[in-house]
C-alpha cells in the first residue's frame, strides 16, 4: 500500500463551527502526517480547543471534513472515532477519580477486549484470561510513563502531575495513530515541563505516532512541534516551522507580542 | 413457616432486586424509578402464566423475565438517550404507567383487589439458591470489564466515550440487567405471597432500593447487600417502637448519608483468599478508603 503511506494520516478541510454568532473555527485546514508532530497555538478564545473537539468528536462541526487515515469521520461519534485511533486527552484533566490508575488505564481496552455480557456475568474462562492480559498492557503504559507504584492509588487522589501522565498514559494505551494533546503542560511547574517535554519527545520517537499538540507555553511548542499552526480568532493566522513562526511578523503581532522579542 | 424464614426469604427477594439497582444507579449513576415496575412486570407476568395458562413455574420465570427483558428493551432504547435528570422522570413516568395498567385490566389482573391464588412454589432452598446465583452473576460483571465501564461513564461519560466506550450501548445492557433482576425477583415474591397487588410496586419502592444501594455503599457489592439486608429488616426489629419506627428508620438513613456520604462500605469489599485476586486494585479498605472519601469532593469541585 504505497498510496496509503504516502497519504497523510490527517487531513482537515475547510472545518467550521459556530455557536450562536461566533465563529469559534473559521474554514480551518490542516494536514497532519505520519509521525509528525504539529502545535496549534493561538492566544485565549482563538478556538484551539474547539478544533480537538471537533476532530475528536465530542460535538459535530457545522461543515468540512475531517479525513483520517482515508475516511472523512466528520460528525462521527467520539468512541468511534476513538476506535478509529484517535484519542486524546483534556485541557481540565478528565481522569475518572473513583477508580484506580491501573482501571483508569484499562478502560482504554474496553472495547477490544472480546467478550460480552453474557461471558462476564458466568465468569467463562476467557474472561479472566482476557482480563490478565488487558491488566498487562495497561500495565506496561502505566511503566512507561512511569506511574507503576502509583496503579493501585485512586486517580482522583494523585496530584496534578502525576494526572496528567494518568490521562497521557490512558489515551496511549488507545494504542493511537493520532493523538491529541489538549494544554498537557498546564498547571505544571518548571521541573515537570522539561519532564513532560522528555516524555513526550521519548514516546514520540518510539511509536508510531503522529500528535496535534495545543500548547500556550511557547518552549513546549517551539522545542516539540515540527509544523505549527497559529490560531486568532477562529482562523488561521500563519503556519510554518517553529523558525518561521518565530519571525512571521502577523504571528509576533497577533500572540507572541512585542516582548517576545 | 418461621418466622424468621419468612423474613428471610423476603430479604433475599429485596436483595435480588437491590442487585439491579446497584449496578443501575450505584455503579453506573442512572436513577431509575421504574425498577420496582419491572418487578411487577415480573411478577404478574409469572402469576399470570401459571395460574392462568397453567404454564409451569420454572418455565413461566423464565418468559416473565424475558418479557421484562423486552419491555426494558424498549423502555431503555427510548429514554437512555436523554439527560440523566429527565432520565429519572421518564422512568418514574413508566412504573407509574405500568402500575395504571396493572390497576385498569380488571379482567386479567384482578385490579386494586389484587391477584391472589397464586401457588407457594418459592420455598426458602430455592431463594437462597437464586440469591446466590444472583449475587456470583453481579459481583462476575463488577469485576469485569463492565464494571470499570460502568464506573467510567458514572464519573465522566465523555471522557469513556473518548476511550471508545460506546455509553449509549452500555447503559442500555446495563439497564437491561437491572430489569432482569428486578423481574426474577418480581416472579419469586409473586409465588412466594401468593398474592401480588399493583401497590407493592409504586415508584416508592424503587426509591427504597436506591436508598439501600447508597446506605450501604454505592462502589461496594457487600454495601447493598448489607444495606438491603439491613433496612427490610429494621422495620422488623424496630416493631416495639410501633409509631416511631418510620421516624427512627429515616433518622438512621439520614445520618449515614450525612457521616457517610461514601455509604457505610465505600468502596470496599467483603474478600476471601481466592477472592482477592479478582478485586480491582486500589479497593483497599480502612485509611485508604477514608482518604479516597475526603479527596473526592476535591475531584467533583474541578469537574
């Protein structure tokens, strides 16, 4: 399948939403490819978090496409999108606190693990084999982000940091060919944000991954991201390399600020 | 029969319909006031067969249940979709209907007067059996991966949705287990009181069993055994009392959920060796528990 490798995993067309009068995304395109690492930054209300949640589906755009590897999944529910190879996490950390960070992992696997209500209520030996090898994949993405001693902790009790790699480790363990990050360093302090940068940029070069990356810190941008969109307003502002980023003028007016100089 | 046994066999048929409301409403955060409806469906539908069109007993458990199980079907198909507050209402809106139904077809069920003649076919073996079987069919989907699921969509439905959860689909199944249960215990307490009447099954007794799942618990399976064991039997021992024992009863219900609002268990769980290795990680008890209850209004605060 030469043609499929050379397609891009994701390509965005002329995506819209309104809510009410606002254009939170105005004819947003896009495109995404294999093992590529793209930011899309923008100043406060720029409508970045929209975008995700349009390509994740949580709520349906008012026209475009969205074609991810070769389908158009616009308005497509968010868990088959999610089964698709597209998930993500959330700006405000949405961990489920009740449950145990390893649960919190496992229900990544829910819907690949083959057996159905019927086999669950008698207990059928399948079951429990399919539960001990759930148990070790979502074991082995708690390891890797490094959150092994913490699997047995209720999610909800771990402090800010450790959640966020909670959240980073369940959306990995979706086994994703997308994935994407909604501000994962916010509320992290200066040590955490090297950490985060490390992590990322480690599983980035081991998988094979593509990530959208929403960012307001402009080091986590400029050091991870290998294409940038920049975001005002509901449209595109500018897009390029993080050099040219750096030096596109609109881009420097409209978010980085003189300052930033 | 004793009267101990009589109690007992009552509190074994509460605790096979609690079972339902557990996974219903505790695990998975739908409130249903339509469960006792379907225990009615349960029942009417068994006695129905059996004295009637003399269907025999197994057989007619058999049909009330899956005639429950359709109606679920259909109740849930059409109401699960909607918002979980308008959820509550539709499916009070439902028991309601179905108790009108039960109280207007004079000719089949005998109306407000009731049905009576039914057969004692329910002897105390066969509830403790059906509570046992009960009971290893919850605590097997608990600990599965419906369990988590479950879980998952009660505390974030988007975020399970986001993980391909497909919340409509589960929800569905989930209320469909419910309405079974509710059913097998509907046809048990038919053949047991050999007499069934639509006032035993109001949204009332839904909301008893709510009340149960929550006094003992919700996370924990021993919590509404245990608290559907002990609030049918506190009216029982509470008979010296005579005019105060309503009061006395809700002033026990309204203390743990003030102390306790986690439920007298929490989360934890009633454990054998063998058992243990099927709890989920992290269902600690003692400290653990205390700790994860305080941290909780914490975590609701940020959602």
């Amino acid at each position: 399948m030469p043609e499929m490798e050379r397609a891009p995993l994701l390509e965005v067309k002329g995506l819209c939403k309104r809510f009410g009068g606002v254009h939170a995304v105005d004819d947003f395109n896009a495109v995404v490819n294999r093992n590529h690492l793209v930011g899309i930054i923008g100043p406060n209300g720029a409508g970045k978090t929209t975008i995700l949640n349009l390509l994740s589906g949580v709520y349906p755009g008012n026209s475009g496409q969205i074609v991810f590897q070769g389908q158009d999944v616009a308005g497509k529910r968010s868990h088959q999108i999610g089964r698709q190879g597209m998930t993500r996490t959330f700006q405000n950390i949405r961990l489920f606190g009740d449950m145990s960070v390893l649960d919190n992992v496992k229900i990544a696997y829910s819907w690949q693990a083959k057996y159905g209500m019927l086999q669950a209520m008698l207990g059928l030996r399948g079951v429990s084999q399919t539960e001990r090898e759930v148990e070790g994949r979502a074991l082995h993405w708690l390891e890797r982000v490094g959150l092994a001693e913490h699997r047995a902790d209720m999610a909800g009790s771990l402090p800010y940091g450790l959640q966020r790699r909670v959240e980073l480790a369940r959306a990995l363990a979706g086994e994703p060919k997308l994935l994407l990050l909604d501000e994962p360093a916010a509320g992290l302090n200066p040590a955490e944000v090297q950490e985060f940068i490390a992590l990322v940029s480690g599983l980035f070069s081991e998988l094979d991954l593509s990530i959208i990356l929403i960012e307001h810190r402009m080091e986590v941008v400029m050091r991870l991201c290998h294409w940038i969109y920049v975001q005002d307003f509901g449209r595109t502002i500018g897009q390029g390399t993080p050099e040219q980023i750096r030096r596109d003028p609109v881009v420097i007016k409209a978010y980085l600020g003189e300052e930033f100089e | 029969m004793s009267y101990f046994v009589t109690v007992g066999v009552f509190t074994a048929i509460t605790i096979i319909g609690v079972l339902g409301t557990f996974i219903l409403t505790g695990l998975t955060g739908l409130f249903s006031l339509g469960q006792a409806a379907f225990m009615g469906l349960g029942a009417y539908v068994s006695a129905l067969l059996v004295v009637t069109f003399h269907v025999p007993f197994p057989l007619a458990v058999v049909l009330a249940v899956l005639f429950a199980l359709g109606v679920g079907y259909f109740i849930g198909y059409t109401t699960l979709k909607i918002r979980q507050d308008f959820f509550a209402l539709a499916t009070f809106g439902f028991g309601e209907a179905v108790r009108a139904v039960m109280n207007e077809s004079v000719k089949w069920t005998g109306g407000a007067m009731g049905f009576a003649g039914v057969p004692q076919l329910t002897t105390p073996w066969l509830a403790a059996a059906a509570l046992i079987a009960a009971v290893w069919l919850v605590r097997n989907v608990r600990y599965s991966k419906f369990g988590r699921d479950c879980l998952a969509i009660r505390t974030d439905e988007l975020a399970a949705e986001v993980m391909g959860i497909n919340a409509f689909d589960h929800k569905l199944k989930v209320f469909l287990l419910g309405a079974g249960l509710s059913a097998f215990a509907g046809a048990l307490s038919a053949f047991f009181t050999t007499y069934v009447e639509p006032a035993m099954f109001g949204w009332t007794q839904s909301a008893v069993w709510i009340i149960m799942v929550f006094f003992g618990g919700r996370d924990s399976l021993t919590g509404a055994i245990f608290g559907a064991t002990t609030l049918s039997a506190l009216p029982e021992v509470l008979r010296f009392a005579s005019q105060w024992r309503v009061a006395i009863y809700c002033l026990i219900i309204l203390l743990i959920i003030n102390f306790r609002p986690a439920g007298l268990f929490g989360r934890w769980e009633l454990s054998f060796k063998g058992l243990s290795r099927r709890r989920p990680p992290g269902a600690g008890a003692g400290k653990g528990r205390r700790k994860a209850v305080a941290e909780k209004g914490g975590a609701d605060a940020d959602a």
